[in-house]
C-alpha cells in the first residue's frame, strides 16, 4: 500500500525522483523518502509518520517548512502533494501532538519566528513583502476575513467558500453561555459556540475557525436570541456562502487594523500569527450586500430527460463572481481558470448532472430579481 | 433580499392588512386531555369538566362552551356548582378553592376566577388538618362546608372566602355530643361524605371514612342521628325526601339506613353486596334515585369481582330487575345522574347517566329501553385511535354533505335517539331536514344557555386518518366538531382480527351483567392499516386514501350497500433498480374476492406500492380521474377510470441505502436515538440513585453522592452539538416525495396548456410530467400518456413541501372540476402562468414554460426558521364584502404562522401560534381554503385558529344568571317578549305544559329553540313571585330545569 515511502536508508540507490524527509517530533528525528512525482495519499503519508515515530496513538498535526522558511501545515492531499514537490531538496517535516499544535498556528514566517524571535520583530515591514508572494496555481480561496474595518477587534467575520470544494464544511455548534458587559456589570448571557471541528474539512483547514469560538452573526444576522437549531437552519441554509462572525477564543490572533499594523510598536509577535499562506489572508473590505446575493447558486433546470443532450453549463458570468469574490485584485488570471475548472469537475462528478450531456441545452439563470 | 425584512411603510396597505389579517384561536375541538374532575349543574344544564392540567371547560347547548385555565398549573380535583347560580367552586390538588362565575359582558358570558383562597388551621396543626376532602356548597349559597381529612369540617362564607372558625364542626365537638357506646371506636378519621338535607337546609350529613354516619343539626349543633357500618365508608347518598341513606363501602357493598326520629339505629336493616359472594372492589360513589313508578334507580361505580373483574372499570346500573355493569376502556374519572332538578318534585325520575371517562364522555340514555348510549353533539373523542392524519375540505356542496350524514346515520344505529343537534343550517332546505330531525328526536339533555354565534356561512368538513385503518369526517362548520361519518379501510385486507367482532361479544346470561361503552379503543390490530393521506373530491365525491404499508386506495361514495371485488395493482417503484433489499415491513395482503360495504366511501381499486414504503404524499384529479402517489423510492401515476398504471418514476438515489431499510420512522434517527437512549439510561440512573430513600447514614451516603455529583457533571460534559454540513445529493431520503400537485398549465411552450403533474421530493428536486388525458367521448378507449417534461434541482436542495401554479392573474388554479360546478371563475389562461415552489427553506416563482426564476423569499437563511406546513388561502375584508386576496398560509417550525403574499412574496403579517417544543402540535397543523387551521394541542383535541378577520368560529354564547333573571321577574313582571331583546318568531302558547315528558309538546313548539327558552322564562317568572328563600330557590331551580314536574 505504501508503496510510495521508502526508508531513507535506501534512498541512495534510488533516482533522483526521490524526496529526503527529514521529520522532527520533540527532539527526535527521523528520515525517510518519499516519490516526488508519485507521493501518494495524505492518509497514507500520516500513518507512515506516525508508524515511524511510535506515536500512532497521539492525535497530530504535520507541518513542513517551505522554501521561505514558512511553516505551513500539511493536512490534505493537495498540500501534501505541495511539499513533496516543492521539497529542495530536503522536506524538512515538524510534527506537533494537536493540544500544543493550536497555540502556535501555522501561517507565514511562523517558523523563523520561533527561530530568531527577535529578529523577527524588527524586521515587520520587511516581511510585508510576504504577502505578495505569487499565490501557487492550485490553490483556491477557502475563506477570508471580512469586514475587518467595521467590526471590533475582537471579533472576526469569517467566510467560508464551498463552490468547488469536495470538502465538507466541518464544523459542530453547540449551546453556552458568554460572558458580556452590560450596564450594570458582567452578565452570563446564553450563547452559541463552535464545538468541534472535522479534521480535513473546510472550517478546519482555513485555521481561522477554532473550538470555542462565539458565533455572534450567521450571514449579517445575529444569533442572539436564537436557539441552537434555529442558528443550525440558518447556517445549512446559508452553506453555499457562509458568513461566520465569531469572537475567537484565543484573542491572540485578532487581526490588527490597518493604522495599527503599520506602526511596528503596536505588533505583538501573536498578531501576526493568522497571516496565512493561503490568499484567505487577503483582507476584504465592506463586502458590498450585492455582492452577497449575487453569488447565489441557480437551479437546474433540464429540459425534457427524453433528449439527453445537454450538460449543465454554469455561466461563466455568475462563476467569476463565485469565485472572484474570495480573490484580491491582481490575481493572475490562470488561478482563476483552475478553480473554474474545479468547479466544472465537481458539477460534473454529481451523479445527477452524469448524464453526460453536451454544452448548450440547458437553460440557465441567473440570480434572482430582487424587489 | 433583505429589504423584504423592512416593513414596508405603505399606510393604505397597513390599514388593508388590518381589515384582512387577524390571529385568534378560537375554540377547543374535541375531549379535553387528562380530565381529573367533574360537576355538574342541573339548575343551569351546563357540565364541567376540570383537568389536570388546571384548566376547566364549561358545556351546555351546543355551541355552548366556556373555558377558564387557573393560574397555578395543578390539577382540579373537584368542581361544584353554586346551586341555582352562575358560580362554581373549584377545589385543586394543591388544597386551594377556586371560585369561578359566568358574567355576561357585551350580551356575551364570559368565564372568568373571582377569588382564590387556601383553607389555614390552627398554627402548629399538621397539614392534613386542612386538608379538603369533600366540598359541600350549601343551598343558601352563602356558605361552603369543607371536610377535612383531620375529620373536621370548615365553615367558608362566599363570595369572599371568608373562614368562619367559630362555626366549624370538629370531630371532638361531635363525640361529645355521640352516645356512650359509640364513643368508645375510633370512627372518625377523614370527612368521606358531606350532604346537605334535601329538604331541610339546617341539617347535614357527614360521613366519615371508619363508617360512621352523622347526621347533624347546623342551628342546634347537635347530633340528630347516627349510622355506624363495620365497613370503611366510601360515600353516601340520601335519597330526595330524606327520609332514606344509602352509604357504599369499600367490600364492594352497600346498606340502606331509614332516618328517623330514633337517634340510634343498632344494625344497618338492609345491605347489600351486589357482585359477592366472592371479595369485591370498593363502591366508590352511589345514586339511589327514585322514580314516579316506584322501584328506584341504584346507581354506583365500582364494587366489581376483585380477583376477575377488579381490573375493570365499571357503573352499574339497577332497575326494577335490571342490570348492567357499563365497562369503560378507561378508567372513571367521576360520574353523575341527570334527574329532575326541581328539588320540590316528589321523585328523581332519572334520564341520564353521564360519565366522564379518562379518554372520553359517554353519556346513557335511561329512560329508554335497553339504556343506550347518547352520541353527545361534542367533546367527541378524537383520538378513539390515534391520529395520524388530517385532511380539511371547505365548502361541501349541500348534496355531498346529505349523503355523508345519510351514510353516517346508518352507522349510529345503536344509539339512543337523543342526540344534540347543531345550529340549524342556513340553507332553507337543510334547515328543513334540520328541523324534522329535531321533531323527531329528543333533545340533547345537557342544554343550558343560548349560543349566539352566527350559523356558520358554509359546511366544512375535517377528515381525520387514524392508526386503526380509519378516516373520520367530522362536521367543522362550527363549535361542535361532530362525527358525522366513520369509514373503515380494514375490510380490504385480510387483517388477523375479524372486523366483526361487535361492541358486545358477552353472551345473555354472563355475571356480572358487563356491557361494552364507549368508542376509545387505542390498541390497533396492525400498524400497517394506519392511513397517511387523504384526498377528498368534493364534487365527485371520489376519495383517495394512502397508508402505512404503501396501500392507496380510491374510493366513490354509494348510497346503497354493495359487494364487489377491489382491483388490485401493484406499483413497482424501484422499476429496474437492482440489488436492493426491502428490510421494512411487508405489503398488507387484500381479501381476495368480492368484499361487502356499507353504504358510504366504497373502495373499488387498491394500489400497493412496492417497496411497501408509508406513503408520503397524494393527489387526486377527479376530472382526469388520476391519481398519484409519491413514498420515499418515488412517485406514481394512476388512472382509475382504466384501472391501469400510467407510469412510476423512481426518485431514489443510487446511493441511499438508508430509504431501503424500512419504514422511515424506525432508520431515520437510529444513530440519533441510540446516542440518545444511552443518554437517557445515564441520567435515569443517576436520578433513579438521587431518589432512592436515604439509606444507613455516613460512608456510604456519602460515597454515592459523589458518584452521583460525577455523574451529573458527566452529563454536564456532554453537550448537544449540531453538525454544520451543506446538503449533498448524496443525503440520505432525497428521493422521499414530499408533494404531488395536479395543474393544467403551460409546460411545454407558452401556446399549448395541458394537464401536468409535479412533483417535489426532500433532495430539492421538481420533476414535472406532461400529460394527456384522452377527450371524454374517447376516455376508455385511448390510454392517459405522460413524458417527463422538466426537472428542477434547486441548489439549496431542501425539501420542497409545496408546489403551486398561478394563472395570468397570479391566482392559485382552481381545484378540479371547481368551474365545471360555477364555483370559481376558470383560470385566466391568457397571461402567462406562474410556478410557486416552496421549499422548506424558501420560496420561488419561476416563470413557466421556461421555468426562469422571478421572485424568492429566504425564510431559514434570515430568521432560522423552516417551512413545515403550507396552504393557499383566500382572505376577505371585514369591511368589503366582495374584497379579497389570494395568499399562503405557512406554519414554520418555531410555530409561527405567517401570511405570505401572492404572487409577490412578501411576507404580510407573522403571529407565534404553537409553542416551538410541541412537535406534534406542529406536525398536525392543517390550514383551511378560508385562512383557518386547526392542530393537535393534545392527542384528544385540536385547537382552531383564525388568521382571517371575516372567517371565525367561535363559540359567543350567553348563559343567564338564574338569580338575575329571578330578580328581574321580581322586580317587574314582564312578558316573555320584554324579558329578553332578542326576536322570536311568535308568542307561546304552551304555557305550563310538560316539556321533556311529552313528545307532544315537542310538536306543538315553534321552530325555534328560543321560543322554548322563552316559554321557561315565563314559567319561571311565574313561579319567582313567593316570598321565602326556599321557594326563591325553588323557583330557580324549577325555572331553569327542564320543564316544571309538579304543576
């Protein structure tokens, strides 16, 4: 089954297509290989290193240090593929027990930063330039922080992209009670807070969800007020874009405003910890209402089964804004064309829209006439 | 979006939704849930009925009805009428009085609380000092004698609840004042009995529960009497001229003590042990009723076999040789006997034998031979077996409803002929018919008040499905939901049970004398007979009715009695989908051959769905002669005038394995329900550990204290989570067909219309079919053709509960054959139609034949809320007569009702209505054409509400107060024309006649019910002219009984 990982013992007598790991847990290494070109399943490559380092009954987190010294999380087939193929030539991989793996998330210059912390905190304007490092081809946007200029500091408005994803959201909400300051001191008020989150899914992955977290808005409507299933309905049937305000739990991480994140004085080294290396990161402001409902999912309609020649053809004016919503200006343009075929790929793979039907019989619209 | 949530400031449109929209719910259909006390009031022939719940309901005429909840959630444990008055006592288990009186307020009575009070003892007496245990109001209604298990009795001075201590009769006081060698037993303990003289106010009786029987001198404080029984007493009854005390036991027997002037009677000279030899159950309560023909009336619950019979629940009656013990399928809560309520009449003359059951009233005729059972006119016992249906029709055309009733009253047969009749009908020719039945029968006995509510504008029908293989239809025009007609599916299949086995399979000779009473039968034979679904055509009288194993049934109403064979289909719809195994229950097998049927619904096709899925929905054309049927594997249509399948169409997705597994409600949650059952295990042990009794004190205790704080805290630990997941095409039950919806309309192109059928399913599909019904010259000889003409995925992919198409006038299609009776204006098939789909969680227009999305309404993406029930309504103005608009009702999961507009979506107004816990409630909601609904508020009673301001039904009635009228007599002695506004057709001229005893009479009155009111307020003012207060009183009484016994 795994017949992708080598122990690195053998490495010397393979081609070059072979990729040295080198996996660190504690203070303990271990070395291996993997098939650059064929590294194989996530899943596999998870058991593999936690085989190797006899700790198969400890729940953790992978990580690998990319070309800028980042350390980025591997969780998932397409970053796994990632950092074997972009290993050079050693894949440097760090493995964290999960408890201590949430306290210091991943995200860019996170490992030089636990290196030379110092240096780090007097460099800030230079590791600006971090953010404009050309976006990989294959990644999409998942999600971003929204809204960041009108909300407090302490909250988050997170968005969640599910179009061409196979992912599932993957996360639970559970009922609580909040802490909040009223008039006349503290006040327990109940509240609803994220409960669990799926490993592999999306709420996960983005990293900008965590455990705890209040939800305090579902789509620019407040839960206060609601039951827990109420906020359920409401999140299920926002899932096709889901707008998720939440007071994080770990206040750490707090995205700083743009006035403040200039002056380098005001930076605590945690409050660069949510740049992310995924274009999540992009900060998008005042998310115009239009802009909510325009990337509204369509019905299909089809036409008469009794002809089966058409295909469903999303038009490509609604998909740029599925996608284009999530993406900063000045994106090439070819990241864009990947996750519309994405999109294609995974209207096609619904075993509803397999009946092979060719482009251009199926009537399209667009989204709803508003009043 | 958005701006929809806006209230939108049009003023002319605000005080337009005023004049159209209004919330009220307005009456309680059906038995009260969990009746725990009983009174009655023969002055003003209203009954009462309390229940644990706290409320009280108040029944006379029908139509007649009051209700009052108290404001503590305990249970009423005893209700009693202030004799002769508008006031009644409550008594709770919470030991507190409650008194409650009927005020008339704008012309109409309201029930309403006056004052509460809680009986205090001495400081430092125990708690059951105080204790009520029997509650006497005195005739002079000044006064409430409460006894006590201390064995006192307490004296209350009304209205104020004021305790007079001085006048209370402790036990010692009458010890004292007992003869020697009676003081020497303990025979006190609590007060079981309290009765006041019939003839005498100044004397009491107390019967306390060791078996003595006092009988006790108010004004001279003394012992007149003495009774002593070696058996614990039970209760007493003193017969109408004093001059006899009948008191039950708890051996199962009774004694006789004639009262005389002798102070001591040595041993009771007859008694009486009706069911011995063997040991019996106690007599709980007993009535010995004298009649004009000498051999008297007993009357008692209880007292049956205990080792054989003691499980049953039964009232005996005796007569003159006669006996039979009245089995009830539940246990009695209390009972009373209607009798002459002139207390100056010379005998009881008992007629009725009322008896409130836990699920049910049954009432018995006795005057007439073989003492049958009286159908009361309401407090019908809806859930007889569970509901698992409802189905509502407005507006019954007069000849369907005919024969309805005609095939119904062939079904009552065995009961007795005094029945309450419902308002007389408007309609002139009803009303005839209304009218004979009325000559020819007896009147309804508990009749007390005038109900003043409008007849209602139309005849409604409200069709119930039960568990047993029932459809019910009960007459919902009014405040009395009535049983009209039973239709019963059983007979179609071979079930193990004989559906002949009749109410009473005792042989002639059996003792006891048990006789079966009463409808509430909740075990059903086989699950499978239950009934989903039902389709009622009012015009053609064609029925369709769908059930648990995947039977549809299509039935036609016939006048006459018939014998014929059923056709029977089979609908595969799995069609060629291989590999899957049906793990649920199996197909119900149909009685081969020709079947009899009464006259009524008669099935003539039965089509089996295979799987034998529950069915989920069906529709039926009637001027197709089509119907269709959806489960959870898919959908299919059926032509019943061929008698042959036009298609099936599996919905089911490759994929979902869980559809296969069985009947939905047993798979759907078995994760859910096993985490919740393990749940449930650990906290009842946990509690279970907390309530155990206390055990030897020190280590242990405290050991397991800490294991039950562990426990509680593990319980803490695990909070209710909920999973966040986008739906997917792979869900499980998307296939499950949700609404079958029949329209003739443009699918195709914008040119042609024609017949289609749609359908919605869970996974957010619309598949809508083209079809063709041959012309009707050529109906049998060409086949009905049907080809997929569209399919919808919507890409929220929620259930969709609705579907629903708009003509040119953005006016819901009218139903079938609708205009072919000039009962709708036809379609505008001009303009271009319009296709509404809901689905759980929003609303859509698209444009047909493109089907191009024109509107949307997002109902759970902006307030959490879902869909569960939905209805096209029209609703007029309270101010314009002709005025009105076309809009959906809808019924969210929260309970809120909102009214949602046509064709433009927005919501208009929005009244919380069920409580959001009351799943149940929710689930059976059903909304009416005319923006009514009724749901299930208990399994025994539907609550009606109203969203209309010009559709209501509500009870408005007056009950007149006894003492009012009386002073009103008094005062100036009016005709009966000034006595009361109301018109009335002419003057009576039956003065002092015999109402109840003469059939005669019965003739010679007018039509109308008030004039018979008239006439007893004459009688009635006559008589209030003596002086006294007894014969006040009397008049009282003798006024608003039901008609004068001595004259």
């Amino acid at each position: 089954m795994n017949r992708s990982f080598h122990k690195s013992q053998t490495l010397r007598f393979y081609d070059c297509s072979a990729v040295e790991v080198k996996s660190k847990f504690g203070a303990e290494f271990r070395r291996f290989s993997l098939d650059r070109q064929k590294p194989g399943k996530f899943e596999d490559f998870y058991k593999l290193v936690v085989h190797t380092h006899h700790i198969s009954n400890t729940e953790v987190t992978i990580g690998y240090a990319d070309v800028h010294g980042d350390l980025l999380p591997i969780n998932n087939d397409d970053n796994f593929c990632k950092a074997v193929s972009s290993a050079s030539p050693l894949l440097r991989v760090f493995i964290q027990k999960r408890e201590e793996a949430e306290h210091c998330s991943f995200g860019v210059g996170s490992l030089s930063r636990r290196r030379r912390p110092l240096a780090l905190r007097e460099d800030g304007p230079r590791r600006r330039t971090h953010l404009h490092i050309g976006l990989p081809h294959d990644f999409r946007p998942v999600s971003s922080i929204i809204d960041v200029d009108i909300l407090p500091e302490t909250h988050r408005r997170v968005r969640l992209y599910r179009h061409g994803c196979q992912k599932p959201l993957g996360f639970y909400i559970r009922d609580g009670t909040s802490v909040r300051v009223a008039p006349q001191g503290l006040e327990k008020v109940p509240g609803i807070f994220i409960s669990r989150m799926v490993p592999g899914g999306l709420a996960e992955s983005t990293g900008l969800l965590a455990v705890d977290d209040e939800v305090l808005e579902v789509n620019g409507i407040e839960v206060a007020g609601k039951t827990l299933d109420q906020v359920t309905d409401m999140m299920i049937a926002n899932s096709h874009n889901l707008i998720v305000t939440v007071k994080p739990a770990n206040q750490r991480n707090n995205v700083v405003r743009g006035s403040r994140a200039l002056g380098s004085s005001g930076r605590s080294s945690d409050s660069t910890a949510s740049r992310h290396s995924l274009p999540a990161a992009h900060v998008l402001q005042n998310l115009p209402p239009d802009e909510m409902e325009s990337d509204e999912e369509a019905d299909v309609v089809l036409e008469g089964v009794l002809e089966p020649r058409l295909v469903p053809r999303p038009p490509p004016g609604s998909l740029a804004r599925v996608n284009g919503a999530g993406l900063a200006p000045g994106l090439h343009s070819p990241g864009r064309e990947g996750s519309v075929q994405r999109l294609l790929s995974s209207l096609r793979s619904d075993p509803r829209h397999s009946l092979a039907l060719p482009p251009g019989g199926v009537e399209e619209h667009g989204p709803a006439v508003t009043l | 979006m958005r701006r929809f949530l806006r209230p939108g400031h049009d003023p002319a449109r605000e005080r337009l939704k005023r004049d159209l929209f209004q919330f009220n719910k307005t009456v309680e259909h059906g038995f009260p849930h969990q009746p725990s006390a009983l009174g009655y009031s023969p002055s003003l022939r209203i009954l009462a009925i309390g229940t644990r719940s706290g409320a009280i309901k108040l029944y006379g005429a029908p139509g007649v009805e009051f209700m009052g909840l108290h404001r503590e959630n305990n249970a009423a444990v005893q209700i009693h009428f202030l004799p002769g008055q508008c006031r009644l006592v409550t008594l709770l288990d919470d030991n507190s009085l409650h008194l409650w009186s009927l005020k008339v307020k704008g012309g109409v009575s309201e029930l309403q609380e006056d004052e509460s009070f809680t009986l205090r003892g001495p400081p430092g007496a125990a708690p059951s000092a105080t204790q009520i245990t029997v509650v006497l109001p005195h005739s002079s209604c000044q006064l409430l004698y409460l006894g006590t298990e201390s064995g006192s009795v307490f004296v209350v001075q009304l209205p104020a609840f004021r305790a007079l201590e001085d006048r209370t009769i402790s036990s010692e006081a009458v010890l004292q004042r007992l003869p020697e060698e009676v003081r020497h037993r303990r025979a006190f303990e609590m007060v079981e009995a309290l009765q006041e003289h019939p003839r005498d106010p100044n004397q009491i009786l107390i019967g306390y529960s060791r078996g003595l029987v006092v009988i006790w001198d108010l004004q001279g404080s003394c012992v007149l009497c003495h009774f002593l029984s070696s058996q614990q007493l039970e209760n007493v009854c003193w017969q109408r001229d004093g001059h006899l005390i009948v008191s039950c036991h708890s051996d199962g027997g009774y004694c006789q003590w004639p009262v005389s002037s002798d102070t001591l009677q040595p041993e009771p000279p007859r008694s009486c042990v009706p069911y011995g030899p063997f040991p019996c159950k106690a007599i709980t309560k007993i009535f010995w009723l004298t009649t004009k023909q000498g051999l008297p009336f007993t009357i008692f619950q209880g007292g049956m076999p205990r080792a054989s019979y003691g499980d049953r629940h039964c009232i005996s009656v005796v007569h003159n040789g006669q006996q039979t013990a009245f089995d009830f399928t539940s246990r009695v809560i209390d009972f009373t006997v209607l009798t002459e309520a002139n207390p100056e009449a010379a005998f009881d003359d008992p007629y009725a034998l009322v008896v409130l059951a836990e699920e049910e009233l049954v009432v018995i005729d006795l005057q007439t031979a073989g003492w049958p059972p009286v159908q009361p006119p309401y407090l019908a016992s809806l859930h007889c077996s569970a509901i698992t249906c409802s189905h509502h029709v407005s507006n019954i055309p007069l000849k369907l409803w005919e024969r309805i009733i005609a095939a119904g009253s062939r079904q009552n047969t065995h009961f007795s002929t005094m029945v309450g009749l419902a308002p007389a009908p408007p309609q002139p020719r009803a009303r005839l018919a209304h009218e004979l039945l009325r000559h020819l029968l007896q009147e309804w006995p508990i009749n007390g008040g005038t109900s003043l509510a409008p007849a209602p504008p139309q005849r409604d029908l409200l069709l119930t499905g039960h568990e047993d293989g029932t459809v019910r239809f009960w007459d919902a025009s009014g405040v009395c939901l009535r049983l009209l007609y039973k239709l019963s599916t059983v007979r179609v299949f071979l079930t193990d049970t004989d559906p002949n086995d009749s109410l009473n399979a005792q042989g002639e000779d059996e003792w006891p004398p048990l006789r079966k009473v009463g409808s509430f039968d909740p075990y059903s034979d086989d699950p499978r007979l239950g009934i989903q679904k039902i389709f009622l055509c009012k015009y053609s009288g064609y029925l369709a009715v769908a059930g648990t194993a995947g039977q549809v049934l299509v039935l036609e109403l016939n006048d006459e009695e018939a014998e014929h064979a059923v056709e029977q289909v089979e609908a595969d719809l799995l069609q060629d989908q291989e590999g899957y195994r049906w793990k649920g229950h199996e197909r119900l097998c149909a009685r081969p051959g020709p079947v009899h049927f009464e006259p009524g619904f008669q099935p003539f096709v039965l089509v089996q769905c295979q799987p034998p899925a529950v069915v989920t929905s069906l529709a039926l054309h009637s001027e197709w002669r089509l119907v269709a049927f959806g489960t959870s594997h898919g959908f299919g249509l059926f032509d019943h005038q061929q008698r042959r399948q036009v298609f099936v169409k599996c919905t089911l997705h490759p994929n979902d394995q869980l559809a296969l597994e069985g009947p939905l409600s047993r798979v759907k949650s078995l994760k859910k329900s096993l985490r919740q059952s393990f749940r449930r295990i650990r906290r009842s042990r946990v509690s279970s550990r907390k309530r155990r009794p206390a055990g030897p004190p020190g280590e242990v205790q405290e050991g397991r204290s800490r294991a039950e704080r562990t426990g509680l805290q593990n319980v803490e630990l695990a909070p209710v989570q909920r999973k966040i997941e986008a739906r997917s095409a792979e869900d499980s039950f998307t296939g499950f067909v949700r609404t079958l919806y029949f329209a003739d309309t443009y699918l195709r192109d914008s040119f042609r219309h024609c017949p289609s059928l749609w359908a919605g399913t869970n996974g957010g599909t619309v598949y809508a079919f083209a079809l063709r019904v041959p012309p009707a010259e050529r109906r049998m000889d060409e086949p009905v053709r049907a080809e997929q003409a569209k399919e919808i995925q919507l890409m929220h992919r929620a259930p969709v509960v609705g579907i629903l198409v708009l003509d040119g006038h953005s006016v819901p299609l009218p139903e079938p054959l609708e205009v072919a009776h000039d009962l709708s204006k036809s379609p505008d098939m001009q303009g271009s139609h319009q296709l509404l789909v809901v689905s759980e969680e929003q609303f859509k227009v698209f444009a047909l034949p493109g089907v191009s999305a024109r509107l949307k309404l997002k109902l759970t993406a902006l307030e959490g809320s879902r869909v569960r029930r939905v209805g096209a309504a029209h609703f007029g103005s309270c101010r314009a007569e002709r005025y009105r608009e076309h809009h959906l009702a809808v019924l969210t999961n929260l309970g809120d009702i909102q009214v949602v507009s046509l064709p433009l979506l927005k919501p208009q107004v929005r009244y919380s209505c069920i409580r959001r816990e009351d799943v149940s409630g929710i689930a059976s909601c059903v909304f009416t054409k005319h923006g009514q609904g009724f749901y299930l508020i208990s399994p025994s009673e539907f609550e009606r509400f109203s969203l209309s301001t010009k559709w209501l039904v509500e009870p408005r009635c007056l009950v007149d107060s006894a003492e009012t009228k009386n002073h009103s007599r008094l005062c100036d002695r009016p005709g009966p024309e000034k006595a009361s506004g109301r018109a009335r057709n002419s003057g009576s001229q039956s003065d002092g006649e015999e109402r109840r005893s003469g059939p005669v009479m019965e003739h010679a009155l007018l039509n109308d019910e008030r004039v018979l009111k008239e006439i007893q307020s004459t009688l009635e003012g006559d008589r209030g002219s003596c002086g006294d207060w007894r014969s006040q009183r009397a008049a009282v009484g003798y006024g608003l009984s039901n008609g004068g016994g001595c004259s």
